[in-house]
C-alpha cells in the first residue's frame, strides 16, 4: 500500500515524497501494533473471592455472568473477546481487539497516521502520475529510484508504474472518507467523554 517503490526521484521533492510516505507508514504501522496489543482495560477477577460469595455481597445485577466480575458503570461484555472491558468503546476488527479506557487514546492517534498516510499516498501519486504524464516520460532508470520491492526490470516499466499508479489512486480514495468518518466519529467521542457504545447503543 506504501507507495515507496515507483518514484522518480530526480528532484529533492520527489525523495522527500518518498521518505514522508515511508516515515508514516512506520508510524501508522507502530501505533497500530500499540493498540493492537495493548489492553484496552479489561476488568479482573478478584482473586480472593469466588462468585457465590460475591452475588451475597453485590447486587447480582452488578455481576456478570459470562467473566464473573464486577461490573462499573461503563463497562460492557464483549462478545468477541469474552471479557468486560472498562469504558468500552467498540471491538475493532481491523487490530483484533477492543477499544476501551486504556488504549482508546492509541487508537485515535492509529486513526490519525493512517488517515494521514492515506491521504499523502494518494496526493503524492497523483502528483507522480501527473508529472509523468507532463513530463512525458518514456522511461525510468535504477538510479532514478530511491525505493523499489518489485524486480527491477519491472519498476522500471513506464506502463507498469502507470498502471499501478491508477491503482493505488483507487485503493486509497475508496478508503479515505470511511477513515475519515471513523476518525471523526472517534474525535467527537473523545471530546464529549463519550463512547460509541454508549452514543449508539439501545441499552440503557
């Protein structure tokens, strides 16, 4: 998806294109492994008192059946994960794990790199493709490269670069509104001390 391989890189511009496109994909890439990993805040056991004792202590509507803890306020059970998950936003597929209290904020910050990312990789190939195209260039050598993945003899095809510039322009325009929808979503939650669980769910 980075699109670091196919720049013509004459010009400090087009190396600095490729580099920023580079640098944020590694970010977009560390926080999502931030959030991914990261507990969301899952509630705990208490480890010194079976369930039995606490449904004579705590009102059973308090408990949850499923992870047999106390539940807060904010908590939910999630489904997915079988666990409650204290302020429980919403469990997000695309890093396998809940948003809650304790990476909530990483997961803004995911939306923000990747959104970001997105749309500096469709900007910065449109500008590739449209300077080829004025340019009209013919051909691409090795050293014109900064980055490459594919074999050389392939990056270096004019007809492939386009091809693939066309390409990567579609991926990213189809995913850019919906990121940023989520992200707007996810802002707005933050700023109103809100979660989407609580903003759209039907419970009370």
């Amino acid at each position: 998806m980075f699109f670091i391989a196919w720049y013509n890189v004459s010009s400090n511009f087009d190396q600095l294109l490729a580099d920023i496109n580079l640098g944020l994909g590694v970010l977009s890439l560390i926080l999502w492994l931030r959030t991914q990993f990261s507990n969301p805040g899952f509630i705990e056991k208490p480890r010194e008192m079976d369930f039995l004792k606490l449904m004579q202590i705590v009102d059973p509507i308090q408990l949850c059946p499923d992870c047999l803890v106390i539940r807060t306020p904010r908590s939910r059970h999630c489904s997915t994960c079988n666990r409650c998950v204290e302020r429980f936003d919403h469990h997000c597929p695309w890093i396998n794990n809940c948003i809650g209290q304790q990476n909530h904020i990483y997961f803004i910050w995911f939306l923000i790199s990747i959104f970001t990312t997105i749309g500096f990789i469709f900007g910065s190939t449109l500008y590739s493709l449209i300077s080829m195209n004025r340019n009209d260039v013919t051909f691409i050598t090795q050293n014109d490269l900064r980055y490459w993945i594919l074999p050389i003899e392939i990056t270096c095809n004019i007809m492939v670069k386009k091809i693939v510039s066309i390409f990567v322009l579609c991926i990213t325009g189809f995913f850019l509104m919906p990121v940023l929808l989520l992200l707007y979503i996810q802002v707005r939650n933050f700023v109103a001390n809100r979660t989407t669980n609580e903003r759209f769910s039907r419970r009370p």
